[in-house]
C-alpha cells in the first residue's frame, strides 16, 4: 500500500516497524472520528471549489462505506498502511481513482490525528462522566442509607473520632463531584478543532476553519496553527491528569473498603460474586477487583507522567515523539471508564454489618467529645485536653448512634447534607445526555450534507 508520504524509495524494514509501532492497531478506535473529520473537511473543500459539488458526494459516499465495513469488521488497517489517514485515502483512491487524492489537500496527517483524538476523547470523556455520576449516586445512596451507622473515625490510621459510614461514603462522592469539575475543563480544553492546522503552519488557500469546526461540533477552533500541533501532548496531558484525579480517588477507596472488609473489622460483606477464590486456600474470598482498581490507579499515573516526559522538551511545531502520546490517553481513558464501573457495582452490593460497627467504636474515640463538654460546662478546652488524656483508662464507651446523629452542623455525622449532591447529580447527568444528543445529532447530520 502506497504511504502519504512516499516519494519513490523503499524504507528499511527494520525502520519502518519501529516507527510504525502499535498505531495501526491503535487507529481501529479512530476509524469513525476519521471518516467524520473527512467529510467535514471534504465538505468544506467543495465550499472553496476545490472539490465539485459531485465529487464531495463520490468521497461522502465512500467514506459512509469505509464506516460500514468498519461496523462489521471488515476495515483493515495493515502496518503498510502506518495508520489510519493511509488506510482512509489508500482505500478512496484504490476505488476512486484520482479523486480519492484530493482528499488531502491542505490538511497533513498531523492535524487529522489531532481532529481524531480530540473527537475520541470527547466521546469517551463523556461516557466516563456518565460512570463517575453514577458511582457518586450509587455512593449517596448508600450513605443515605447508613447515615445513622456508626464506624471509628481514624487518623495516623488510629483510632480517632466517632463517624459512620454515611460521613464515609458520602465523603468520596463529594470528592469524585470535585473531579468532574477537573474532568469539565479538560473537556472543554479539548473541545477545539484543530483542522486547517496542517504541518504547524497553515496552507495557502482561504480554507474555512469555522465551517469545519462546526460541522464536527466542537465548541470553536484553535486558532493559531502553531499551537495546534503544539498542543498535541498538552491536551492528552490535561485529560490524563483529570484522570488520574479520578483514580487517586478510586484507589484510596478501594483501599478503604479492603480495610472494612477484612474480618477484624468487618463493617460490611463484599458479596461472594465480585470476590475471587484461591488456588490452594478453600477459605479465601479475595476482593480481587479492588486490588485491582488500586493497581490500575497507576497505570494512568504513569501514563500522565509518560505524556508530559515526551512533550516538555520538544521543539516547537510537529515532532514523531507525539506518536507515543496517543496509547497512554487510550489507556487510560478507558482504565477510569472500567474502574468506575466496577466501583460502582460493589458499593451497590456492600452488606452491611451494623452490630460490629457499633462495637468497633471503643470508649477512647469519644475522648475529644468528653474534653468538648468540659468547655461547655465552662473549663478551657486546653486544661479540659489535659483532663480527659490524664483519665482515658476511666472513659466508658457511649452510645455511638447517638453521638454521630447529635453532631447538627453542616457536613457533620448529623447533617451530612446529602441533598445538594443529589440535586448536583441530576443537573450534571442531563448535561452530559445533552451533549452525547448533540454529539450523535453532528454526526448524523455529517451522513446527510
């Protein structure tokens, strides 16, 4: 198969699968964003006469094919063809002649990559954030229900103060909202076209980059040309790190939950069909997905860190490094999807073992309670500290349902504040099915221009 590239000599094997590297299986994913990115661009060529009215329609026609085959498993991608811009022209030219050549003009495989991962992104960006709202509305639920258990609230992994497992899992779905905060910026950083860009430079004909960017639905362009190629990385970084905001979370609850489960403490029961079994031990119930979820936390760590190694000391304008950005965002996008999906599904089936929640609170976690009504009787907290810590092999345990629902101010044991969240939720999920309509809706309209 001809390369885009090609000017009449022959790469060295050797070099050619070096460079090549995993891309032309990687591109499977971006067949639909690609075929997209060209009709947009086709369209637009025929806008400025460069193409005929009939000859947009011949490409349209062809790359609605090229999607079919695609949907059945039939679009092959071969590392002759390097990737997935090759694969597209290679085919509209072997069926069309010399028009499938016109396809390219003044655009470069550097800003068709850009188009297709920026689309990709969007589309997986918005799936993730449908997952991660579920997961904090499956959390809420739960605290919901066990806002009134009460668990030992730990510091220096010590035993600390009265809490409960509402106050818990409450806590990680406020903090997954502060993510989806991160996980919108992202978006919207990542929600520009970049077509037009071409080799970092621009291309002399009056090409109409709004026109593009509307047809793909991005909110605008990204205007300067330069800055097109040299965001490549940047916003793959900007994703990934969102992500890994995710996944710090998701790892330390999956921590969390581990420690709950484990028969010392045994807050709540992971039910037997998301725990795996042992080889050798008949006894064993492993919460082997969880394991994994905190494992996996670091594979999209690593993939942050791997994009910004690559990018920061590159030199303005395209460099062949931006290759390996490409499969880390890959990764870890669909990782975070994964990961708040299974989360989601345990917290759904925790038992909960509320006699030893209530054990578990030993008398020493209400010292600080006891210091704080020797103030309200009218001794300084500091002697009123000195006090309880002198007689803490006197304390005797208390009733600790009573003391976590006694605790009324906003965000405490008592006044969790669920609501907001709950109401937050609802607004965010009718966003996100918003834009996925409006998403489905560009491309639609694509197949009919």
């Amino acid at each position: 198969m001809a390369k885009l590239w090609d000017k009449g000599y022959a790469l060295d094997k050797e070099v050619e699968k070096f460079t090549v590297g995993e891309d032309y299986t990687l591109d499977q994913k971006l067949v639909e964003a690609d075929v997209a990115g060209s009709i947009a661009h086709a369209k637009m060529l025929a806008k400025i006469g460069v193409l005929k009215g009939e000859e947009f329609s011949k490409l349209k026609s062809e790359l609605l094919k090229i999607l079919e085959l695609h949907n059945k498993g039939k679009f092959e991608i071969t590392p002759e063809d390097e990737d997935i811009h090759t694969a597209i022209e290679n085919h509209l030219t072997s069926k069309l002649g010399d028009l499938g050549k016109k396809i390219h003009t003044a655009r470069s495989r550097n800003d068709q990559v850009l188009v297709d991962m920026r689309l990709y992104a969007k589309w997986k960006m918005l799936d993730i954030k449908e997952s991660l709202l579920n997961l904090c509305q499956t959390l809420l639920d739960f605290a919901e229900k066990n806002k009134d258990v009460p668990i030992p609230g730990r510091t220096h992994t010590q035993l600390a103060m009265p809490s409960s497992l509402g106050l818990w899992a409450g806590a990680y779905a406020e903090s997954l909202l502060d993510d989806l905060e991160v996980l919108k910026t992202a978006y919207e950083i990542n929600d520009q076209c970049p077509l037009g860009s071409a080799a970092s430079y621009g291309v002399p004909l009056l090409i109409d980059r709004q026109m593009v960017a509307d047809l793909l639905g991005f909110k605008k362009v990204q205007k300067n040309v330069l800055y097109a190629n040299n965001s490549r990385g940047k916003v793959e970084s900007i994703i990934l790190g969102a992500l890994s905001q995710i996944m710090v979370d998701l790892s330390k609850f999956a921590n969390d939950a581990i420690l709950f489960s484990i028969p010392e403490l045994d807050y709540f029961d992971i039910p037997d069909e998301f725990c795996t079994g042992s080889s050798i031990m008949p006894n064993k119930k492993n919460p082997g997905a969880l394991e994994l979820v905190r494992a996996k936390s670091n594979k999209v760590l690593a993939g942050y860190y791997q994009v910004v190694g690559i990018i920061k000391d590159l030199y303005s304008g395209y460099n062949r490094d931006f290759q390996e950005t490409k499969k880390p965002v890959m990764e870890g996008l669909a990782v975070t999807k994964a990961s708040l999906d299974i989360c989601a599904l345990v917290v759904s089936g925790l038992k909960v073992n509320k006699v030893k929640c209530i054990r578990a609170c030993k008398p020493e976690i209400f010292a600080t309670d006891k210091a704080v009504e020797l103030v309200g009787e009218g001794m300084p907290f500091r002697d009123a500290y000195k006090k309880v810590a002198a007689e803490l092999d006197k304390l005797e345990g208390e009733d600790a349902t009573g003391n976590i629902k006694g605790k009324k101010h906003l965000g405490a044991t008592g006044n969790l504040g669920l609501a907001k969240s709950v109401a937050n939720i609802k607004v965010e999920k009718e966003k996100v099915t918003k834009e996925k309509k409006s998403l489905e809706l560009m491309f639609s309209k694509l197949k009919k221009i």
